[in-house]
C-alpha cells in the first residue's frame, strides 16, 4: 500500500476510534445524568410514600373515629375511648421487659391480674360502645375495636379469656370478637331493659321520634355522647343499676328520674392532663333554664357521692363544680389518685 494511502487510512482509523470515544463517553455522561436525576426523582416518591404509609396507619387512627359505618340506625349512646392518646403514660408504668416478652402471664406479684403484657405498649385506637334503639325491651350494643396495626391481633386477647363474662349484663350473641376487615373487630349484644324501666321511659316519652346519633369527635382519650330524646337515660339507669356498685343513696337515686325528662343532650369528654390526673368535662342540655339549675344540682351531689365512693373503695380523689349558662349545665372535675393502682395492675 502505497505511504499516502497508509497515512489516509491511519487517520480515518483514528477518527473514527476518536469518534466512538467521544460516543461512548457522551452517553455514559447521558447515561449517568439519567441515573442521578432518576434517582433524585425516586427518592422524594420513596419519602412521599413512606411518610404517607405511616400517615395512614399510625397518625390517621390517632385521631377522628371509624366506627360510623357500621352505626345502625337511631344509635342513642355513643362512648367512645382511644387508648392510643394515653399510649406513652400508660407504658411509663409498665415494667420494661413488658415490651419485647409476649405470653408472660404474671410479672409482678403486686399484680393483681393475670394477663399478657406485650399488647399495653401498642393499644388500640379505638374502643367503642354504640347503643341504639332497636327495641323498647333492649339496647342493640356493638363494640368496635380499630387494632394497633403493630400489635398481635386484639381478638387473640380477648376470646375466651372471660372478657365477655365480665361485661354483664350485656347479652353477647357470641362471646368472641368478628373481624369485619383488617385491623376493624365487632361483637355485638343487647342490654335488656327492666319492665318497671319500660313503663316509666313510656310515660315521660310516649311518642318515639327518630334522632341522629350524638356527635362525637374522637379527640379524647374518652367521649361519651348521649341523645335523650327518647329516655335513653332513664333506660341506661334501669338497666345498669343492679350491674353496678350502688354509691347513690335512696334519695339522689329518685332525683335522678325524675330529671331525666329535663335533659335533651349529654357530653362528657375525659383527658389526661398530668400523671395521676384525669380531666372531665361535661355539658348537659336540658330543656328550660329551670331545669338546668335543677340538673346542675343533682349534678353536684352526684359528683359528690361518687367522689365518697371511689375514696373509700379505691382512695380515688374526684373534685370540680358544675355551672349553669342558660338551659346548659357545664361542669369540669378532676379525678385523681388511680396511678399507683394503673401501676400494680400492670406488673410495675
């Protein structure tokens, strides 16, 4: 090959070498930008995503209630508590060990129970009671529960564990927890009504009227709802006063039926503030501003038989007042004296 030819060919070869590099190393500079900017563009999703997830299974449920849909109709009582905004309280007074040993059945001996430990540091974020007026002789009551979604199964604490029995005088149809969907468990009962009851609410509320169930926030450690446009009240009394442990005399027990005609609406809300202090407050609407001063006074003795009750029986301390603002009772007490008791009774 003649020398000029060579030397053609030498530089074409070089040119093109040269050509393919400058290639090579354009897309790999291509190739890089992409991988960086996709990665710049994936890690906000990845971010977004987590902070979502976790919105939506441990910040939404804090909050707000989940019961609604499965509410029946002319629901009267609504008593809902969320566990999960006295999480780190109530852990506070558990032994440490609670936390990571599941099946432990006693770890104290000032315990005065036994049970299983592990599920108190992740409770549920909802408990509810609803009660509603599916019949004059009985409530119709569901209990909800919304799972800890980090927590075992709730329904694996609770069937056959005697937690049912203990509820008397519920009538539970089973006495075992029905899942409905992830994380969502039911039961339901009913709460027979006394004859003696029956006739009274009939005489004070002779026509039915349909109503909307009490509002309820679900922002409360407890919230409890009621509409009395139908004697739920009188009924709740007549059916609960031989379950419970009498603390009202013969006297502000008469009191109290003949005032439960007075009252339209009643809510009660109950917060931790502090260790060793719970806050409730609680407003009552009745039907006149006469009636109102007469409620706030019942209000006032019944606080203070309650107050002599959980002194002597458990040394609780329960204090307040109550006020009248037109045909609306407000009242505020602070119940306090429980923690050394929670604490025992969770193994501390």
């Amino acid at each position: 090959m003649p020398a000029g030819d060579l030397c053609v060919s030498l530089a074409l070869f070089c040119k093109i070498l040269a050509a393919t590099l400058w290639y090579h190393a354009c897309m790999k500079v291509v190739l890089d930008k992409t991988r960086i900017q996709a990665v710049l563009i994936a890690v906000p999703i990845v971010l977004v995503i987590g902070v979502g997830l976790y919105y939506f299974f441990f910040i939404r449920p804090t909050y707000g209630v989940f019961h609604e849909p499965l509410m029946a109709q002319d629901t009267a009582v609504r008593l809902v508590t969320k566990p999960v905004l006295v999480q780190s309280y109530v852990s506070s007074l558990a032994p440490t060990g609670s936390r990571y040993i599941s099946g432990v059945p006693k770890v104290s001996s000032l315990q005065q129970f036994v049970f299983r430990t592990e599920w108190i540091h992740k409770m549920p974020f909802e408990f509810s009671f609803l009660l509603d007026h599916r019949s004059p002789e009985h409530f119709g009551v569901l209990l909800f529960v919304r799972e800890h979604p980090a927590s075992e199964a709730f329904d694996s604490l609770v069937d056959g564990s005697g937690f049912f029995r203990a509820l008397y005088p519920l009538r539970w149809e089973q006495q075992r927890m029905s899942r409905q969907s992830t994380g969502q468990l039911i039961a339901t009962a009913t709460l027979p009504i006394p004859s003696a009851t029956r006739e009274a609410v009939s005489a004070s509320w002779p026509d039915y009227v349909p109503i909307a169930p009490p509002p309820v926030t679900g922002r409360h450690f407890i919230e409890v709802g009621v509409n009395n446009r139908n004697g739920a009240l009188m009924e709740l009394h007549g059916a609960l006063a031989r379950a419970v442990v009498p603390w009202a005399d013969a006297n502000l027990e008469r009191r109290m039926r003949q005032l439960w005609p007075a009252i339209l609406d009643v809510r009660l809300t109950g917060d931790l503030a502090g260790d060793d202090r719970l806050v409730f407050v609680a407003e009552i609407v009745c039907g006149t501003a006469v009636e109102a001063t007469d409620v706030r006074l019942a209000v006032e003795n019944a606080a203070q038989a309650i107050g002599r009750y959980l002194q002597s029986a458990h040394g609780f301390q329960l204090r307040g007042s109550a006020s009248v603002f037109g045909d609306t009772v407000e009242s505020e007490y602070v119940l306090s004296g429980f923690e050394s008791r929670l604490r025992r009774a969770l193994g501390g």
